[in-house]
C-alpha cells in the first residue's frame, strides 16, 4: 500500500466560521474521490487540528500501488476537487506519499 498525506494551513484572511465552512467542503470534496477513482483504498479529511499542531489541514489517503497514486493525481475528478476547493482555501502544503510496511 501507498500512503498519501498532505498538510495545509487555511490561506490569510479566513474567519474561524469561514475556515470551518471551508474545511467542510473540503472534507466533503475529498473524501467523496473514493466512489471515483480506482486504486484508491481509503481517503479521510482530518479538521480538529489539536493546538499543539502547526498544520490546519490533513489528507491522509491509502492507495493500493504507486501507479494508482499518479492515477489519482491526474483524475479529473481530483484536479477539479483541488482546483475548485482546495487551492482557493489553502496555503503552505506539506506532502509525504511512502510505501506503508
């Protein structure tokens, strides 16, 4: 399995409603990709970020190879997911994709 994480802060100028709202869509937005792309095993949309944390935002997804991953990447359902959602809304992505053991 491949392992497919990203993290994110919300872009400048979001209230706490407006990060919360977004965040929803985001979540919704994502984490429907399952019912949509092949390969991909499990995809969660994580917002309750503790205080400890530096990061808003997380993607932890699990896809079954590294081609199903770069498939994923280029669905137009996932480009149309980031593009719409994800970029307007957020900033200072991290990215770690490794193969679990």
């Amino acid at each position: 399995m491949v392992r497919h994480i990203i993290l994110w802060d919300f872009a400048d100028g979001f209230t706490d409603e407006q990060k919360e709202e977004k965040g929803r869509e985001i979540k919704q937005g994502l984490e429907n990709l399952i019912h949509h792309i092949e390969g991909l095993v499990s995809i969660q949309v994580h917002l309750n970020s503790l205080p400890s944390s530096n990061a808003e935002l997380m993607l932890d997804s699990t896809f079954t190879t590294k081609e199903a991953l770069e498939g994923y990447q280029i669905h137009p359902e996932h480009v149309k997911a980031a593009t719409e959602l994800v970029r307007p809304a957020t900033k200072n992505r991290k990215c770690i994709d490794f193969i679990e053991e």
